[in-house]
C-alpha cells in the first residue's frame, strides 16, 4: 500500500484550482467505489477490491473505479502493486493483454480503457442495439438532426462530429454513427468498429469524456471543479479514522498561528489554520474538540482578535466607524414648540394604542437603528432570510439587524466579520456590530441595483461560520418599494424645508 501521497501535499497541487484539503477529504469519503481508507491513509478503492483476482479482472476493476481513460503507465504500476509483482515482470503481459482483449481499448494517447464505455454493436436491429447499449432513441435521432449531412465514413467525420454535437454522450454519438453507415440489411457489410470509434472520438483535441460517459469540451472541467467543491462543503462526511485522537496543540504551534494571523492582510480561519497545520478538516470525528481547542488557544492572545466564528485577524483590524452608529439614525431632541405651545419632536409611549398598532409598530419594517425592541429567539430558526432594503440604507451603505432573526449570528462577540457570497462567486466583507445591531460595508453591492427602497435579498446560512449566500429578488417588496420618481420629489420636498 506504499506510493500514497500525503493529502497535503496534494492540496498544494490543486490549490490553484481552489481544491482545499477539506474538499479533497470529503470527496474521498463521499466515493467509498473509488477510494477506500486504509491503514490511516486513502488509496484507491481498487488497491483492495482487486486484491486475488486474475490479472485481467484486476486491470478492469482497475479501469471501473478510475471512471475514464486511464495512462498505461499508471495502470501497469497499480497492477503491478496489486500482483506483488515488479512492473518489469508485468509490463509485456499487461500490454499483450491490452492489445488483444476485446474488453480493452488501448487508445493512440496511450491510455486503456473498457470497451463497453463505447456504443457496441454489430448485426442487431436498430433497436435491440439501442437496448443493449441503453440508448435513448429520441436521444439519437436529437444528435442525428444535429449531424444532418455529416458523410461519417469521410477522414475526420468522427472528430467533426464530436465538435458540432457536444457535449454529448458518447455512446449516443456511436449509435448515431453505427445506425448510418450501417444497414439493418442481413446481407450488407458492417463498416462500425466500436473501438476505433472510442479511439477517434475521445482524442479529439479540446474535448474530455466525463465519467458520466458524455463528451464535454475541456473548457467545461473547469465548471466540474467549482461544481465538486461546493458538493463537498455541503457533504462533510464524517471519516471513521483509526485510533482517532484529539490533537496536543503546543504553545509553539500557538505562536507561530498567531503571527501568521497578525501579519495577514485579513483574517483567517481557524478551520484553515487546523487543515494547513495539521490537516484535520470537518470530516474528522475530533474536528469539534481539535477546533474548540485552537479557538480557546487564539482567543487567549492579546495580539488577536476574534471576529466571530472561527475568524480571527490581529488586533484592531475591524474599522473604526463601526464602533458608532451613523449620524442619520440618532435622535436629536428639541425644544421647537408648534401653535398650541406643544412640545414638537418628542418620544411617545405606545402605551395609548391598540394592540394592533402596537404589532404593525414594532413589525421589523417599521423600525430601525435605535428604534426597535429586540424580539425573542424564533421557535424554528430559518435557514434563509427575506430582507428589504430601505433608501437609507442604501446611501450608507449600512443594513439594519431588527430583520434579522435573534440568534440568527451568534451573540458573541460583538463586532464580527460577515463574508457574503454572491451567486456568481463575488465575495464580500460585511462587518457587524450586534451591540448597535448595524451591518456595515454594503455600499458596493447596494448600488449594483437601481431600486433606491424597497428591493429585495436573501441571505442563507451555510456550513461555514459567519459565510452567507447573498442574492437579489427580482420583485420589490410592496410595502417599502418608493419609485426613484417620488424618491426625487422627496428630495426636493427636503431640500427646500432646510
């Protein structure tokens, strides 16, 4: 089981793709077919499954669980390991085993792959081949529509067709290329050979095969990553590891935590911090202990500030208009009296009114910064928040808590870092201060939108502490939405009582 690499290691290779040591751990967990966790270390599932079978049922237990073309040199070496033989001793039987197998595909690339990856078929009827190979007739003639006055028996027919169609299943384009320059005539000659076909078209320069067994162009994988990433945040399996213990975290590791976190421009994670110091990610059964425990270490640092969550940053990062609540939202009394004599511009008690108005007063609408009683904890706490924006706000750039749930971000500490995300990727820095109860930093993404009061957004939790999903609704909300018409007669209306 040797030749394992560390999954840190790895990490580093995919970090540029934005592939974490998180996402790397639940993605082996969550494909027990393809990888198997051994003797404290994931290897390929095959390395076991395969272990005394005949070389040939290793080679497509092998080629199974890879899900794709797989390099010859790969492939010999994993044989290799799983016979206990040198790769010397089976090189010449691993290629003549290739090359004359029906069941093996050995491609001009250099790759082997299985046969029944490709759409097989010779003298059946049009549709017993379909059913054979579980092909979709409607899906077939779909691509022929698309492949109308292709001559597929013409030098690059194949590879033309993969361009023009995908992407596209492959076993789908084989049918659509057997069932043409094939007859259902007993007598004529059949000109389909599925292998060849598996060999043109899946060498096609630009284009991959999936391992859902469909042509993409490359450009596409880079969808697939960003898709397997996202999967993997939510997955988070627990991994049964073996003699699992929590880590000893040490005051020189401590040390050299902190000054990484001070010399950073922003904050950093503790859940980052764990997976690069010691590659314990959520998918670990002691993540909860291990992370309570570096976070209880952090939080003891002077030099540090923790941000809520697992966040922390150096001391002072947090901005300093934070600490105050913008002048617009402060009530300013007077001593103006009207007519009557009578106090204008005074605090008034609801005491006098109706129930109903008492609720309509205190509805998360109709208050504000400074202007609201902190309503109870929810029984059932929601996952995703309507919100509606108001004028004021939106020129501040600022976003009020009184519509945000209680208990929905966490009562400690009272200044937190909120990074919101949007659905094209964006990232955004939103700063909270729950003793004001204000979000702050919104200006940017405020102006994106050209409703002054009264648009809507959502906001969902996710599985990572203080990281929301933020998005735009298309309708505003009735109750607040003001035209930028009115909004401009507003303004003048103000202007001229100044």
């Amino acid at each position: 089981m040797e030749s394992v690499m560390k999954l840190g290691e790895l990490a580093d290779k995919l970090a540029p793709r934005g592939v974490g040591l998180a996402a790397i751990k639940s993605l082996l967990a969550s494909n027990p077919e393809r990888f198997a966790y051994h003797e404290r270390r994931w290897i390929p599932a095959a390395r076991l499954s395969a272990v005394g079978r005949s070389v040939v049922e290793a080679i497509e237990e092998l080629l199974d669980t890879f899900g794709g073309p797989m390099p010859y040199d790969m492939l010999l070496n994993e044989v290799a390991r799983i016979r206990h033989e040198s790769s010397e001793t089976m090189e010449p039987i691993l290629r003549r085993i290739v090359e004359r197998d029906q069941q093996f595909i050995f491609g001009h690339d250099n790759t082997v792959s299985l046969t029944r990856w490709s759409f097989i078929a010779d003298a059946e009827s049009f549709d017993r081949a379909y059913a054979l190979n579980q092909v979709d007739p409607t899906e077939v003639e779909t691509v022929r529509a698309k492949l109308k006055g292709l001559d597929f028996r013409a030098p690059g027919a194949i590879a033309e067709a993969v361009k023009k169609a995908a992407p596209v299943s492959l076993k789908v384009l084989g049918a659509v290329v057997w069932s043409t320059v094939n007859s259902e005539d007993a007598t004529s000659v059949l000109v389909f050979d599925a292998r060849d076909f598996y060999r043109v078209a899946t060498s096609v320069p630009g284009f991959v095969l999936s391992p859902d067994g469909s042509i993409h162009p490359e450009s596409d994988a880079t969808k697939w990553v960003s898709a397997a990433v996202k999967l993997a945040d939510k997955l988070a399996p627990t991994i049964d590891v073996e003699d699992a213990a929590p880590i000893d975290i040490k005051s020189a590791d401590i040390d050299k935590l902190a000054k990484r976190i001070a010399a950073a421009p922003g904050s950093l994670t503790a859940t980052k911090l764990l997976e690069e110091q010691y590659e314990i990610t959520p998918s670990n059964k002691t993540y909860p202990d291990d992370l309570a425990s570096l976070m209880a270490a952090l939080k003891a640092r002077a030099e540090l500030q923790w941000l809520g969550g697992d966040r922390f940053a150096k001391a002072g990062a947090a901005p300093d208009y934070i600490a105050s609540v913008p002048e617009p939202f402060l009530f300013t009394e007077s001593d103006n009296l009207n007519e009557e004599g009578d106090p204008v511009d005074v605090e008034l008690t609801d005491d006098g009114l109706s129930t109903t108005l008492r609720k309509l007063l205190s509805h998360p609408l109709a208050t504000d910064v400074l202007d609201e009683d902190v309503q109870p904890a929810p029984k059932t706490m929601p996952e995703t928040l309507r919100l509606v924006l108001k004028s004021i706000h939106r020129e501040l750039g600022t976003f009020p808590l009184c519509q945000v749930p209680t208990a929905w971000l966490d009562a400690d500490p009272e200044i937190q870092e909120l990074i919101v995300i949007d659905p094209a990727g964006r990232e955004l820095q939103v700063w909270v201060n729950l003793r004001d109860r204000l979000m702050y930093n919104w200006l940017e993404w405020w102006f994106e939108q050209p409703i002054e009061s009264g648009a809507v957004f959502t906001l969902t939790k996710t599985n990572k502490p203080n990281v929301v999903e933020f998005e735009w609704l298309d309708q505003p909300d009735p109750v607040v939405y003001i035209s930028s018409q009115r909004m401009d007669e507003l303004r003048t209306i103000g202007a001229e009582s100044e």
